[in-house]
C-alpha cells in the first residue's frame, strides 16, 4: 500500500478535521439563491489513494456543484483532445495576480491561465469549437460529461438545473469577459458565442459529492489512471500540465501563499469545494461552504495547512 498504516493515518485526518470544524469563519457565497442557501455547518473531506484505499468523515455524501474545481478538468480534457500547443495558443500559463473574475488579458491579449474565469471559458470554447465541432451542445455535454464520470472511476454525477439556470442569470460578469475576448479576437474561428457560454456554466453546475471528487483527485494524483477502474482517462502529459497550473494558479489571488505554504496542487470553487491531489499519493476533496475574502473554503485551506504541518506533502519537504 502507498499509505502503509492507513488506520493510523486516518486517525490523524479526522483530528484535523474536528480541529478544523471549530472554525466558523468565512462567508457563504451569496450572488446566486441557490449557493446562498447552503448550511455554512457543512463540512466534509474525502480521501482516495493511488490505490483505491478510501476515507471519508462528515459531510461526504451530500452533492454540491463542483463550481470552479471543474476548470482543471475541462482543461486536462481539452489538453488530451487537442494537444498542449494547441490549447496554449489560447490561453497562457501564468498566475494572474487578479480576482478569478476580472476583466483582464495578458498582454498577449490572451486569458492568463485556465483557472480563472476567462481562461476557462476559453477553453469551453476549444472543447466545444474545436474538438469535434461536428457534435451538438447536447452531445457535447455528453460527450465531457462522460470523461467526468470515467474520471470518478463510474461513480454518481448529476446535474443541477437550478444552478445553472441561476448562474446563467447572473452572469453580467462571464457575459462580460466573453465579450471581452472576442473584442480581441481571443475565441477559435466559429465559436457559438451563447453555446460556449452555456457549456462553460454547464461545467460549474456539474454536482458530486466529496468522496466522488476525492475520486477525480485520486486520478490525477495516479498520472490519468482512475485507481477504481485502472482505465487511462487522461494521458500523463495533460495530467502534468493540469497539476502544474493547479499548483501555480489554482487557488484564486491565494495562489503563491498556498503554494508557498501548503506546497500541493489545489482547485478550489465559489461552492466551498476544494480540490487537492497529492501526485503519486492521493486525491483529497474538501468541502465546507464558508469563503474567505479571496474566494476559498476556509475550512479547506486550514484543513491543508493542518495537513502539511503533520505529515511531509509539502512538495519541496523531504529534501
Ligand atoms: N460559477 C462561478 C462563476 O463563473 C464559478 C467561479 C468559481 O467557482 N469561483 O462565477
């Protein structure tokens, strides 16, 4: 096993996570009803090893949209279809130093990265252009639906209508930045600007539960292979990329602190999910709704800053 005393080591999570559970700062977020309503009591984390061995405390079964923590995916996706070159002609590779939704390029007039906003619905765009631009949007939700459910090694995925019909009415900002890039000429030849639109809140209002999401995390962590099924979802390459732009840009304006502190790659979502992959160990999800002023779970975030002061994850430690 990766994780040799396993029930020891999960004795140790569940210590973290009562100690993190006290924890009552932070916010709900509030521009949608839907979001609004979530109980800031909730919390929960997942944990998937490499292989397969599970753990799970709290709030681990309840869906929630994946928000956010579907921008790595959707990018490893389209990195897998159309090649790193491709993609990148798109979408640059840095940290932007701004909020995930700012109206702001690179000086290349190109989104930053693919974890901010912008970037990822560029990136909606070439899944959706691109990438078999013979398929409809139905077929196309499909289609990436099904490298999401491959990804959680088969296990539930849903959809949540509500979120995206809130989200789609409450998207003055998204409108914004679409409008923006293709000012500047910064979408694929043909992009259906509504459709791309619509694809990307789709990928927001995808709904897991945490031990669904440790799942994801787990296959990223193993190079593309779900520890479940054993089958290669993604090529090893994508899966480098998407890590190392998680590693650098993935954590909101929290980016270089939480690389500098917790040392992992991590994806977190306005919806209080936070997804974490320790490479060749596990996946971890997190999940408590309360945000901290940049958009991060606060629970989440003390709960991997807690994790790196016990055990040696932090990338550079073991040196
Ligand atoms: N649906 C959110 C938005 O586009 C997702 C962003 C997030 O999770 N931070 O604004």
């Amino acid at each position: 096993f990766i994780i040799p005393e396993f029930q020891d080591f999960c004795k140790e999570l569940e210590d973290i996570y009562w100690k993190c559970k006290e924890n009552t700062n932070g916010k709900v977020a509030s521009y949608i009803p839907q979001l609004k309503r979530m109980n800031p009591n909730y919390w929960g984390v997942s944990v998937c090893t490499i292989d397969g061995q599970r753990f799970s405390i709290g709030d681990v079964g309840i869906p929630f949209t994946i928000q956010s923590c579907s921008k790595p995916l959707t990018y490893g996706i389209a990195l897998d279809l159309l090649g790193e070159e491709m993609v990148h002609k798109y979408v640059g590779q840095e940290p932007s130093g701004r909020n995930f939704n700012e109206l702001v390029l690179d000086h290349n007039k190109k989104p930053h990265n693919p974890m901010i906003n912008a970037g990822a619905i560029l990136v909606c765009a070439l899944l959706k252009t691109v990438a078999g631009p013979e398929m409809t949007l139905a077929e196309k939700f499909d289609y990436t639906l099904n490298y999401f459910v491959r990804l959680a090694g088969g296990e539930d995925l849903g959809f949540n209508n509500a979120v995206f019909l809130s989200e789609r009415e409450a998207a003055d900002r998204n409108y914004a930045l679409g409008f923006y890039m293709r000012e500047h000429k910064c979408f694929p030849e043909k992009t259906n600007f509504k459709e791309c639109m619509d694809f990307y809140f789709q990928c927001c209002s995808l709904e897991m539960s945490s031990d669904t999401l440790s799942v994801m995390g787990a296959t990223l962590a193993n190079g593309g292979i779900c520890p479940l099924t054993e089958e290669k979802v993604l090529k090893s390459e994508s899966v480098r990329d998407v890590l190392s732009l998680m590693h650098s840009c993935g954590m909101y304006d929290y980016s270089g602190q939480f690389a500098f502190k917790v040392g992992l790659p991590a994806k977190s979502g306005v919806s209080g999910a936070l997804l974490v992959v320790i490479p060749n160990v596990m996946g971890i999800s997190l999940w408590s709704p309360p945000l901290d002023p940049l958009g991060n779970s606060c629970r989440g975030v003390q709960f991997c800053e807690e994790l790196v002061k016990k055990f040696n994850f932090h990338r550079y430690d073991n040196l």
